[in-house]
C-alpha cells in the first residue's frame, strides 16, 4: 500500500463505551480491586501470544511442533478429513484461534510454520506481521489481514529473514513505509528490516546483544525491550543493559548506565518493559521507560535443577531523551517474573500473571502471582502500588494479557510443559479464557462514558499529523475534567508488549450541548494529532481513549 507519512490514517474507537455483553457479565458491582470474568472454559489453542485486530477480534496462537492442542479439526487444514486416530497427526489440530469479542467465539486458523516464541507487529494498513518461530519457523514471515467476516486467515510471505529468530523482538519503525526492525534471537547477535530496502540487504551485526548474553542462564537478554524515542531513535533493554540506537546509521548513540542490582530482566528472566504515557504538555518529547521485575542471578541456572530463587522485586525508571540518564528504582509488594504491563486507559499500568519465584522456560518457575498490581507513575515513590483482586488460575509460562477496547484487560494461556499436560502436574496447561475488568468498566460510571464516538467522518479518516481533528460522541454524565488519550494495542508475548504506547493529547477545543433523554448531551471535541511519526508510528488500529479524572 503507498502510504503518505503526512497521514496518520486512523480508525477511532472508543474505550470505556459499555458493550451488552460487558453488562450481562457485570452483575454485581466492581471494587477498587477489579472483577475477574470467566470468559471461556477454553479457547482451544494456549494463547502463548496475542494481539487485538481493529476489526475487534483477538489472534492467539502457540506452537505446531509439539503434538496436538485443544481444539481437534474434523478436516485437516489441507481440506481431507481427520480419520482414525488423528493424535500423531497435527494438522488435525488447530494451532491458532481468532477470538471474537462481542460473540464471545473462537475460529481456527491455518497456522502455517512454526510461530514458537515469535515476535510480530502491526503495520499502518492493519495487517499484523508476524515474524519468526521455531524450527521450519525460525526465518518465516507471516501476515494476517483482519476482516469482519470471518474469512480472513494466515499467510507466509515467499521472502524469508536472514538469521533464525528464536525469542526476538519486532517494533514498527516511523521514518520508513511501513519498515519493521527485528532484533535478536537465540544465539543470534543482530537485527533486521522487513521488508529489506534492496533484495539483497542482510542482517547487521549488534555487538551489544553479543555483550549483554549469558550463556550459562540461556540468555538472560533474549525478547529485548524495544522502545521508539521521539528523536526517532531506538531504546534497546537487554540483560541489565541499555542502548539508544540509531538503526539508520547502524550506531550506538548512547550507552546508559546498568540497572542496579543482580539479576536479569530479559528472557529467561522474564521481567517487562513499557513506556510511560507521553504527553502533549511537553510536545511528546520527554520518554520515560519502566522496566521491572525478571529473574535473580542463576535463576535459570537453579530452576533446572529444581530450586525456585526469589524473583527481582524491583522496578527502574529512566528519561531516555535529555542528557541526565539515572534510574530511580522503586520495590513492586512482591517479587514477580513472567507478567505483563499493560498500560490502561486511564495511563496507570496494570501487572498481571507470571510467578514469583523461577525463571522462563518449561517448569521453571514456582508460586504464581495471582493479583494483579495497580501502578499509577504520578504518585510519589511508596504510593504507586496497589494490589488487586486475585485470580483462582494460574498464569505462568506462556500466558499474556491485551487491552481490550471496552477497557477490560483479557487474559490467556499458561502452559509450562512442552506438549498440552492437563493432569498431574502443579501447573497444568491452561485455556480458559479471563478477562480483568478494573473498577472503572462497572456499570456506575456508564454515564461517564463516551457513546457514539465518531471522528470526522467515520470512513477512512486520514488524520494529518500535528493538525487538528473532530471528534464528536455523546455524554450522560458531566465531569469535571475530559482526558484523551490514543493506544497502540500491541503484539504480546513472554511479557513483552511490542509497540504498545500511549499518548496523551491536547483538546483544542470542546463544544459540550446539553444532556437530553437516556444518550446524553452531544460533546464536539478538536484534538491535536501527534506531531510526527517518530511520536506515533502510523496505524489503523490506534484506539482512542477518554477518560475522567
Ligand atoms: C465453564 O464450565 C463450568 C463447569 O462445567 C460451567 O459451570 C461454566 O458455566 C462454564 N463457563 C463458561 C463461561 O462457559
Ligand atoms: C497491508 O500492507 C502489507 C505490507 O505492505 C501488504 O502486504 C498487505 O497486502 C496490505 N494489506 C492490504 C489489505 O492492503
Ligand atoms: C550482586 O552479586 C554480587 C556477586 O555475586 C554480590 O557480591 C552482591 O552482594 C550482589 N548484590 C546484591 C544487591 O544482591
Ligand atoms: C551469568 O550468570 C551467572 C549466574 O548463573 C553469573 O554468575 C555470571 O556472572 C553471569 N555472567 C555474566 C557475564 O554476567
Ligand atoms: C504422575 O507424576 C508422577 C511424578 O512425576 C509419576 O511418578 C506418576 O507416574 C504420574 N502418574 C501418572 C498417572 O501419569
Ligand atoms: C448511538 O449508537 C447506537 C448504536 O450504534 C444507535 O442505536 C443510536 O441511534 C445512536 N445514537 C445517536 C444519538 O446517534
């Protein structure tokens, strides 16, 4: 697709609105700690990794290499039927679902290669690229294009990576058409575009990975955190380490100081990574990253023999722009390895799954942590934490968690063994399907919330980067002070959220009529677009937020 990077072509939807099915499932009423919903008994298929589409459907997938899932096919994917015993035979198995929000279904796909610990992002055009795996996955290239009529499914490209990427990370670049960079993997120490500038273009050597590996603990710097700067640089996280990295001159710009303390945020460690809201106070020029959590030193080394150490019970924040890099470390209410941080519409973070105790990998880990935290980064340090209500399931090695756009968090999967184990083990293989919803999705703040939203005109919208658009919806109730914010769902898995990002943008001007009947009164609001892509990559399936303080 030609693409104008002067367009930030956009669909808008809005969080906080009430879907029915929200409400069939909310009867009583939500605490500040949250409610946790049942939402399926199974999905079929762990949701090892997982991603919102703009047509509000969920990918979730795993693995094709270790036998059979949940969910049995009568047909093979290939079209003949699964006759006898289709155990031995894994394309009578799905390996991939598309969950459907409002319907509450899932759909098989046709997984085709490996995606075993992949990384993927979605492009302008709202296609998801997915890239890597294992084994015949290790250099594939996947793409899904969602649709609304269930018709859409996986497609591998032709072209391949150049280097095998096992546990590597993506992230959408914002200078070039639709370019994504692709860093890392197994004993792999370099980076990568998709698609290539030129046929022939290679991978590049990234010392910096070889330098941050250890090869006793499996890593310890494999999934690196990566973050876009609003210089249009790159934030590499790996290990204890950072870099900002300038991807177009092939060059270290900064090296920032270690993380204090032991241990290793990276996969095997497993601990996770966000940017914290940018804002348009400061015209999106200040970046702060969180990083938190991951494995004590040896953990890896220990799980495999059987001893469980104490997860990294610390957090750091760091202003990655400027030129005064420190990183104020703040304790989480317990240790915590194999989470996620979603970052919610309000601009708090959200932890949830992992454990407390081990490392990543099949059964290295112990003692899940069961309740959510709540994070708000402008309290003062000591204040920032909450803990919530906890769940009666597990979630360990392999699950992860995405917003949705009705403002609950859905959360999937967990299987720590290598084929689907359901009996006799501590932590069996799990496919129920959850969804968090925090206190603000309950039923009393319906007239808090936006309906009817509609920017401009609601087709094809091309918001222009740094002008002004509309935004019009309805509102029952009056509050004092109307935020709003825009998400980039992400690309989760093994507590890595890639390119989620959220931005806090300027009313220009409001026009609120007076309420009338059940709908509200009609608010018009002019919102300031993000002033460059370096601030906001474009995207179709950026979500709009509003929220009330
Ligand atoms: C899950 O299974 C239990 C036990 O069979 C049943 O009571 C419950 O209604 C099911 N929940 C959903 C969401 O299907
Ligand atoms: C979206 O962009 C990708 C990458 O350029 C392309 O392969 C895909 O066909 C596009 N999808 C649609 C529906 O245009
Ligand atoms: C970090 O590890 C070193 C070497 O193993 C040890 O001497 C030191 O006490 C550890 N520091 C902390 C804070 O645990
Ligand atoms: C790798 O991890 C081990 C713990 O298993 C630790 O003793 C060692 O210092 C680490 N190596 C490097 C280069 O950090
Ligand atoms: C259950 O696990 C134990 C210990 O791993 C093993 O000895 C036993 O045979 C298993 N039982 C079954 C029924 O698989
Ligand atoms: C708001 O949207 C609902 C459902 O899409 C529709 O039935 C209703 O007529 C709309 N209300 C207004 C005032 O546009």
């Amino acid at each position: 697709m030609e693409h104008n990077h002067k367009n930030f072509p956009t669909k808008f939807l809005a969080f906080l609105t009430t879907s029915s099915f929200l409400l069939r499932l909310t009867t009583a009423l939500i605490g500040s700690q949250g409610e946790w919903q049942l939402l399926r008994n199974s999905t079929g298929v762990v949701a090892m990794h997982m991603a919102l589409t703009y047509q509000d459907t969920v990918l979730m997938f795993d693995q094709t290499g270790f036998g059979p899932s949940g969910y049995r096919l009568s047909k093979r994917l290939h079209g003949t039927r699964c006759l006898g015993n289709p155990v031995s035979d894994a394309r009578c198995y799905a390996h991939s679902v598309e969950y459907h929000i409002s319907t509450n279904t899932v759909r098989p796909l046709r997984m085709v290669s490996d995606p075993f610990c992949s990384s993927g992002t979605f492009l302008s055009n709202g296609t998801l690229l997915e890239t890597g795996g294992y084994a015949n996955g290790y250099r594939r290239i996947r793409y899904f294009h969602p649709c609304n009529d269930g018709t859409c499914d996986w497609k591998l490209s032709r072209a391949k990576l150049s280097d095998d990427r096992w546990y590597a990370s993506n992230l959408l670049l914002p200078g070039e058409n639709d370019r994504v960079i692709v860093v890392g993997g197994q004993r792999v120490f370099s980076y990568e575009f998709v698609p290539k500038l030129f046929p022939a273009e290679k991978a590049f050597s990234l010392p910096f990975l070889r330098q941050t590996y250890n090869k006793t603990e499996r890593g310890n710097n494999l999934y690196p955190f990566l973050h876009l700067s609003s210089d249009g640089r790159l934030f590499i996280f790996a290990n204890r380490d950072s870099i900002l990295f300038d991807y177009r001159r092939n060059t270290v710009v900064k090296t920032f100081p270690r993380m204090p303390g032991n241990g290793s945020r990276n996969y095997p460690g497993s601990g996770s990574s966000v940017i914290l809201p940018l804002t348009h106070r400061d015209r999106f020029q200040k970046v702060e990253v969180m990083v938190c959590g991951g494995g004590a030193e040896g953990a890896q080394t220990a799980a495999r023999a059987g001893r469980f150490l104490d997860g990294l019970r610390t957090c750091g924040r760091m202003v990655i722009t400027g030129n005064k890099h420190t990183w104020s470390m703040e304790n989480m209410p317990h240790p915590r390895l194999l989470m996620d941080m979603i970052i919610l519409p309000t601009g708090n973070i959200l932890f949830v799954n992992g454990a407390t105790r081990g490392s990543g990998g099949w059964n290295n880990a112990d003692q899940p942590a069961q309740r959510p935290f709540l994070y708000n980064p402008r309290k003062p340090v000591g204040k920032r934490f909450s803990t919530l209500k906890p769940t009666k399931i597990a979630r360990m090695y392999h699950s992860s968690a995405i917003l949705l756009p009705d403002g609950r968090v859905l959360v999937g999967g967990s299987n720590p063994h290598q084929r689907y184990t359901y009996r006799n083990v501590t932590y069996p293989t799990e496919l129920r399907l959850q969804a968090f919803a925090p206190q603000y999705t309950d039923k009393r703040f319906s007239r808090m919330r936006p309906r009817n939203v509609s920017v401009e005109d609601s087709d094809g919208v091309n918001v222009k980067y740094g002008q002004g658009f509309l935004v019009t919806f309805r509102l029952a109730g009056r509050p004092d002070v109307l935020e709003f914010n825009m998400y980039a769902p992400p690309f989760t898995t093994h507590s890595v959220a890639m390119n989620q990002r959220m931005l806090k943008l300027r009313s220009m001007r409001m026009v609120r009529e007076a309420p009338h009947g059940g709908s509200g009164g009609k608010v018009t609001v002019m919102l300031e677009a993000p002033p460059s892509p370096n601030v906001a990559p474009p995207g179709i399936s950026l979500k709009l937020t509003a929220s009330f303080v």
